[in-house]
C-alpha cells in the first residue's frame, strides 16, 4: 500500500506516518520548503517540498507515487491565528485542497482521501447545543471555520461529482507531541517546561481559562481516522472527538502539577481571542459505532506533550 501525506512533518501528518509506516505501507510525506524541519542535518528520505499551493508541481508528485491512500493535512492549521492570517488561510486551505483533489481525480482517483475538517465548522453554538452532532447546521464565524467548511463542500463535492472515496472527519482539538506553541496547552507547556529549567521567571501567562474543550489525544485520533477510512462512509462528516470536555483551567492544573512547579498565573491580553465559544463539546457516537475506543486518558496526553517540551527548549 501507497500513502501519500501532505503536511506530513506537522503533527498529525507525522503521526498517520508513523502509523501507515508500522504497518509496512511505502510512506512519502508532502511538506513545504518553509517547514522547519527542513533544518534538520539529516533529512527524512520520505519527504519530499512541496507546496500544495503548487499545483503542478503536485500532480508530477501524485502521477509519479499513484498513492492508494491520501491522507491531507497540510493547512494553516491554527484558529487563533486566522484573525491576522484571513488571506493565508483561506488560500491555503481551500485552495490547497481544492488542488489536492483535482490532482487526485486526474491522477489518483480510485485512492481513499482524507481530509482534515474541523469542529471550527460548527462555529457559533450555544452550551445547549451540545454535544454536537454531525447533522448539526454548520455556522463557523472564524476565517478557520470557515475555510474548513469551504474545505469539506469541496469533499462532498467531488465524492458526489466523480464517485470517489473521500472520508471527511470533524477533528476536535488533536493533543500530542511535535506541535509548536499556537495552541494554549502546547504554550502552558512550553512556559512550564522553559520556568522548570530556570529559563523564566516562575510566571505563566494565560488567556480565558473558563472555557471547555473536547480534546483527543493525536495518536487516538488518527486510530480512529483510519478506522473511518475502513468502515466509514464516504462523503459523510464524521466527528472525531472523546465526548468529554475539560475546563482549560482543569488542563493548566494538571499541566502545573505534572511540572512540579510552582507558578504565578497571570492572564494575558494577547492570548484572548475575538471569539472564543464557552463550551466545544462533540457527540461521538458516530466514531465509536465503527469500533473507536479512547486508549490515553488527558493526564498522559498532558504528561507526553510536557515530556515532549523538556527535550525541545
């Protein structure tokens, strides 16, 4: 088996590499020169630069590999910053997969493609509204949000317009190794670990700390993505979540007590978001009805992501 991953150096795209690659499948991962891991002395022989913005410079990579499977997970990848990177966003996620999947129906379309939706899709909702279900009125109100459901029309569209097998998954907040500090638990991790080796002063600062998120740790999520590729339907949302939220306080202080610090909290203005739904909560049954089962509770998540960080600053 052939799998072709775009965003293949980002955090879930090394871990559907990782995963694919354990089970002997011929791996090559799609990354932009700009990544950084292009840095490294010695580089992975399974990635080739690619930006998928490139559209020509795809369709050789696709023609060349005939992928049997397309896992696509290149993307501005963070909510936040969508704010002050709207074009960026919008470019690169919509017409990235836009270009993924034309190349894909002219050089590939028999493979099984994955694209990475988001629950930013569901947007603005209510506590009352959850837990989400798929069958839920999209109504995202982030430039994020929006791209990701620009995203998974595209899907559904060309499932529907030329037969093919695309698998579209809803992923919540994806916890795990290897991601940089955009995201509130990888920055509570990276100050907690830089104040523990006495690089800053025991201070860590924070944005809203009430809100509730459905997390899942990566390397679940991607068991359950490829349980979605097996035994899901094509065309079909599907969420990809542990319907269960924590309090991002909650998180702070389990993250705080697995450092062994003791720290100042000071809330931060610059990590406050124009929007910032109360409650992100997901129905999964959808996901467990094709055999997902959650194997890493969040304290070890928290425990891998802050071991991760001591070996990064």
């Amino acid at each position: 088996m052939k799998v072709l991953v775009t965003g293949g150096t980002g955090m879930v795209g090394s871990h559907f590499m990782k995963s694919f690659s354990d089970d002997k499948a011929r791996v090559l991962g799609i990354a932009r020169n700009s990544a950084s891991s292009r840095m490294a002395a010695i580089q992975d022989d399974r990635i080739v630069r690619c930006d998928i913005l490139e559209r020509d410079a795809l369709m050789k990579i696709m023609k060349d590999f005939q992928p049997d499977v397309v896992i696509h997970m290149a993307a501005q990848a963070f909510n936040g910053d969508s704010w002050n990177l709207e074009y960026v966003t919008h470019n690169t996620n919509y017409i990235g997969t836009l270009n993924v999947l034309y190349c894909c129906k002219e050089a590939a379309r028999d493979a099984k493609i994955l694209l990475a939706c988001s629950s930013a899709e569901y947007g603005n909702i209510k506590e009352s509204d959850c837990p989400l279900k798929e069958d839920r009125l999209l109504m995202p109100h982030t430039p994020y949000g929006v791209s990701k459901a620009g995203v998974e029309t595209l899907g559904r569209q060309y499932a529907l317009n030329y037969g093919m097998k695309i698998f579209l998954p809803r992923m919540f907040i994806h916890v795990g190794t290897g991601h940089p500090p955009a995201t509130a638990i990888q920055n509570f991790a990276r100050q907690l670990a830089l104040i523990k080796a006495g690089k800053l002063e025991p201070e860590i600062h924070v944005g809203n700390l009430t809100t509730y998120r459905d997390y899942i740790d990566v390397r679940d999520g991607v068991r359950a993505m490829r349980l979605l590729m097996d035994k899901g339907n094509p065309g079909e949302p599907y969420n990809i979540c542990n319907g269960k939220a924590y309090q991002i306080k909650e998180i702070l202080d389990m993250l705080i007590d697995i450092s062994g610090t003791d720290v100042k909290v000071v809330q931060d203005e610059r990590f406050m978001r124009v929007a910032d739904e109360p409650l992100l909560l997901g129905d999964d049954t959808k996901i467990k009805k094709l055999g997902y089962t959650r194997e890493y509770s969040m304290r070890q998540t928290l425990e891998d992501v802050f071991a991760d960080w001591e070996t990064r600053i």
